[in-house]
C-alpha cells in the first residue's frame, strides 16, 4: 500500500473535520451571542450560560474520549488490513457510554445547585445556571452517541459524514435559538434562557439520529451491541482510563479559570464567557488538521510506516501554523465588530476587549499542541498525553492562576496562565514524537 502523504489527502480528512469540529463551540457561542443581546437579564444569562457550558464540556470532554479511543484502534486495524476484527466494539463502546451518560445525569440533575455554587455562582447567575442546565442535560447521551459514531467514521477514514451531521446540528441550533429565544409572534412565547437550552438539546437529537442512520447506510458496522466482547475492549477501556484522568487534569484547568472570573464579578465572568468560547472556537477550527493528524497517523503507524508519519508530522505543523496564525489575522481585524455580536453591555465588552488579544495570539501555539494530541490519540498514546496534561495543569497552570489572583491581574492572570499552559501541553509532545520515530524511521 502507498503510504505518501499529499496535502489533497490532508485536506480531504482535515476540511471536513474543521468543519464538523465546530459544531460544538458553535452550539455555545450561538447560545452566547443570542442570549447576551436579549432585552432582558442578558449579562446575569450570558454569565450563567458560561458557567454551565464549562461544567458540560467537562462531562462531554471526559466521556466523549471514546471518539479518539475508538478511532485509534480502527485506524490502526485498518492501516494492518483486518478492520474486520474490530466491527463489534463501536457498538459495544457507544452501550458502555451512554449507560455512563445516564448515571450522570441521575446524579447531576438534583445536585446542580451544589454544583454550581463551586463554580462561585450565586444569586441569579446560580438560579439561572440551575434551570439552563436541567435543560441541556437531557440532551447529554444525545451528544455522546454521535462522538462515538464520529469516532467510527474517522477509524474508516471518512469525515464527511461527520461533516453533514455536524452543519444540519448547527443549523437546527441556530434556527431554534432564535425561535425559542425570542418567540414567534402569538404562536411562540419568549423562552430566554430556557429556549436556548431546548434549542441544543433538540439539535443533540437531530445529531444522533443522524449519526444512526449514516452508519447503518454508508458502513457495515452493527448499531447495536452484541456478544461476544470484543478482544480490543480492554485497550479500549485503558486508553479510556487514560483520557479520563487526562481530560480530569484538562478541566481542573477550565474549572479554576471559570471560577476565578466568576469570583471577580458580572462582568468579568460574562466576559470570559466570550473569550473562552471563541477560544473554543479557534481550538476546533485548528482541530481540522489535528483529526487528520489522529486518522493518519493511527493508519500509518498500523502500517508500520514510520519515515511517512515523520512526513505527516512536518506537513501537519506547516498548516496547523498557516491556520492559527490567520485565524489570529482575522480576529485582530474584526476585534471590536466580534465583541458587539456577543454583548450589548460596555462593561462586559471593555473587559472583553482587554484579553482578547491574548486569545488571538495563542492561537499559533494552540495549533501545535492540539495537532500533537491528535497525533499522539491517532498512535494510541494514551499514557504519555495523560501524564503531559498532569504536568501542564498541576506544575504549570494551577501554580501560575492562583499567582496572577494574588497580583490581581484578574483575567489577564487567567489568560496568561492558559498560554503557558499551552506551551507546556505542546513541547514534550514535539520532543518525543521526533526522538521516537526519527529512531523507528532509522532503523526500520
């Protein structure tokens, strides 16, 4: 098999993937933009919305690793010619996951006050996130069967698919939004906040419906989990085990950044709200070149070859530099006009306007810490990004916000903190993939 890598074959992965990735932090940002330019209690909303959002991209993020586990192993059994082996264990991994995701919400939806209030939120902002995310919950084992099937479809080598699902899921997000939100004239009343979380739970389900039926027509993987358990089940559960710990690490990092804007006011913490989604944002626009980087180099190294994923590394870190350093471009021209699509309120807009810059600028370093996690989820190196994530968070961002608190430097403290943290997630993963592989290529 020819194992050269073009940029037509890049592309083809990384498109598609850019665009299916944003579905996410587009769902949140729509919700933001719509819901800080309400009539009524927009910033107390837009605040309560950032809270919420953080505490559910923590559960997506922790449970939705099956998607670069189950991805990993197809890939690699592909790249080896026997995909046949592993056709059950996406069924069998979507059942385990979404059996979790109902635990969670059992546990979750009668603690959400407790909750919230250990991300500082009191007053409105507590009762607003409260009844927003009692909404949004229900959409949650939605979201986790389509990362799951998304998982599939990368394993096989296919973001388009993915790509469909995730602009009909944004499409339907951004409609309802406006309907739920703002009403319909004598049909529909006006939902505010709560008509933005039945918008996203509904284009949850749309997602996963979708996802069902792509899978059952376009592939021969079973929807269903059957016996007997699949051989791979248990790297599965390990590599799990690993993204969990790691994704725990990850969000111990949003966790203390959420809370401490929170804990420095309305505005502050309405603020964050818009920096930290569009950071989301650029992460999965980046995320593009860092899932093709996951699909191939899972192939490549199944292949066992390694001079070729030296080759997909090199061209990786050119384009994910070329898309983070325009996506920096593009922000600082629009600075002020992105701002005023979010919020109405000066006050939330000086703070905002004060850290984006910050955003903007780490978007080149993003670039290359996100595509070396993809890289390193494509190789199944679970253990290795976990222990990394420990490290940047524990050692680097913890000691560094709670610092800039003492100083108070408020979120400009947040935001450095986050840079540095990015620093510290992307170099080891550079150093050890060229000492790893150059050696492989050498040798092989």
């Amino acid at each position: 098999m020819s194992t050269s890598i073009t940029l037509k074959q890049i592309n083809k992965l990384a498109i598609p993937a850019l665009i299916s990735g944003v579905s996410e932090p587009i769902l949140s940002l729509t919700d933001a933009a719509i819901i800080g330019n309400m009539e009524q209690n927009a910033t107390t909303s837009l605040a309560a919305v950032g809270i919420v959002t953080t505490f559910l991209s923590m559960l997506i993020w922790v449970l939705g690793q099956t998607r670069s586990a189950i991805s990993s192993i197809i890939s690699q059994y592909l790249g080896a010619g026997n995909v046949e082996a592993v056709k059950n264990l996406p069924a069998q991994a979507i059942f385990v996951i979404t059996g979790l995701s109902l635990i969670i919400i059992a546990t979750t939806y009668p603690m959400a006050s407790q909750i919230f209030k250990l991300y500082n939120a009191s007053g409105d902002i507590l009762d607003y996130s409260v009844n927003y995310y009692r909404i949004r919950v229900f959409g949650f084992p939605f979201t986790l069967f389509t990362i799951a099937v998304f998982g599939t479809f990368r394993g096989l080598q296919n973001t388009f698919y993915p790509m469909l699902i995730a602009i009909a899921g944004a499409s339907a997000n951004i409609i309802l939004d406006f309907i739920f939100v703002y009403g319909v004239n004598d049909i529909i009343p006006e939902m505010h906040i709560e008509g933005a979380a039945y918008a996203s739970v509904i284009a949850q389900i749309l997602m996963a419906l979708l996802s069902g039926h792509y899978l059952l027509k376009k592939t021969d993987i079973p929807i269903l989990a059957k016996l007997p358990v699949n051989p791979e089940m248990k790297k599965f559960t390990l590599m799990i085990l690993n993204l969990f710990i790691r994704t725990l690490a990850l969000n111990i990092a949003l966790y203390f950044g959420t809370s401490f804007a929170t804990k420095y006011g309305e505005n502050y913490i309405a603020a964050y709200t818009i920096a930290i989604n569009l950071w989301f944002l650029g992460a999965f626009l980046i995320d593009g070149y860092a899932s093709a980087g996951n699909i191939l180099s899972g192939k490549l190294f199944g292949a066992k070859a390694y001079s070729s994923l030296i080759e997909l590394s090199n061209k990786l870190i050119k384009y994910g530099l070329i898309v983070g350093l325009l996506i920096g471009v593009m922000g600082a021209v629009f600075y002020y006009p992105i701002g005023n699509i979010f919020s109405n309120d000066q006050e939330v807009l000086n703070e905002f306007y004060n850290i984006f810059w910050i955003v903007l600028a780490m978007q080149p370093l993003c670039a290359l810490a996100f595509i070396f996690d993809g890289v390193f989820k494509g190789l199944g190196k679970m253990k290795y990004l976990r222990n990394v994530l420990l490290f940047s968070t524990l050692i680097v961002f913890v000691p560094i916000v709670f610092w800039t608190d003492q100083l108070d430097y408020k979120l400009y403290g947040i935001f450095i903190a986050f840079t540095l943290w990015m620093v510290a997630r992307g170099l080891p993963l550079i150093i050890k993939f060229r000492k790893t592989f150059k050696s492989l290529a050498q040798n092989g």
